[in-house]
C-alpha cells in the first residue's frame, strides 16, 4: 500500500466513523408547521401551569393504527378543521369536525417533569379525512404507569421511561 494511500486512509477514518455514528443514531422527527403545534401545546401547557416541559425523548410510533380516542384525555390543536379540548385559536373559530381516527402517524413524546411519579408524556399525531389533515396533541388517559405502558406499547413506541 502506498504511503499517500495510507495516509489518506488515516485522515478518512474519523470522518467515516462519525457519518456511520451519526447515521445509526438518527431518530426522524416532525418539522415544518408539524412540529408548530408540539411547541404552540408546550407554550399553552406552560402559561397555564407555570411549569417548563423541554423535549427529552420523541419517537415515531410504528403502530399508528392502534391509537384510540379512548387514549386520550384531552387533545389541543391549532388548525381550522377537527375540534379539539384546547386551542390557541380564538373561541368560535375552532373546528367544527370530529377527530378521525386513526390517525396516520403518532410521535410519543416525553416530556421532562421534576414533580410527578408518573412520566408526562402526549402523543402527537397527524389526523386526516379525505379532505383535511391536522396535527394534534393527545393528553393520554392513562393514570398509572401499567396504563401508559400500555398504551404506549399498543402503538409501537419505544420511550425509556423512568419514573
């Protein structure tokens, strides 16, 4: 082997490692105005309880067909179309359809909480009919960690919760 090969080689070798690292570990995520209503909801959620909920973990659900309106509690959306418990739209111009279900994908979102035994998490899901589509946030149902571990495990989401 040449000497300028193996000095390329040499040069090449922490970049090849860190592309194929950085490969392996990437997690997709919602962006653009999907990801909007995620920070429109943590914006609500943190005028109204004065507490800070940053990201810790999200993760794309690989079984979006599982998620039931018994699943959630409460919903908050931002769009025109599907009414919804919360809004940051004004009174009387929220939606005026019923969610459908099931959505056609769902994020499960940890949220970081220092004052609960239960982990916050909400599922973010992007719902449609055959003329609109909507991302929603889903306030789960769940009281226990058994039921969000359920709930969770229903529809694929793989979250590291530690209560």
């Amino acid at each position: 082997m040449s000497r300028l090969l193996r000095i390329a080689l040499a040069l090449l070798a922490p970049t090849i490692f860190v592309i194929v690292f950085a490969l392996a570990t990437y997690q997709p995520q919602p962006s653009g105005p999907a990801e909007s209503v995620l920070y429109s909801y943590l914006g609500y959620r943190n005028s109204t309880t004065q507490q800070l909920a940053p990201i810790q973990q999200m993760v794309e659900a690989t079984r979006p067909g599982n998620f039931t309106p018994e699943m959630s509690k409460a919903t908050f959306g931002s769009g025109p179309y599907y009414r919804t418990t919360f809004s940051d739209r004004p009174i009387g111009d929220q939606g005026s359809r019923a969610i459908p279900y099931p959505p056609v994908e769902v994020w499960c979102v940890l949220l970081r909480q220092s004052d609960s035994t239960l982990p916050r998490v909400v599922f973010y899901a992007q719902h449609q009919d055959m003329y609109n589509a909507d991302w929603i946030v889903h306030e789960p149902a769940a009281e226990t960690l058994p039921e969000l571990q359920a709930s969770l495990a229903a529809v694929g989401c793989k979250l590291i919760l530690q209560p």
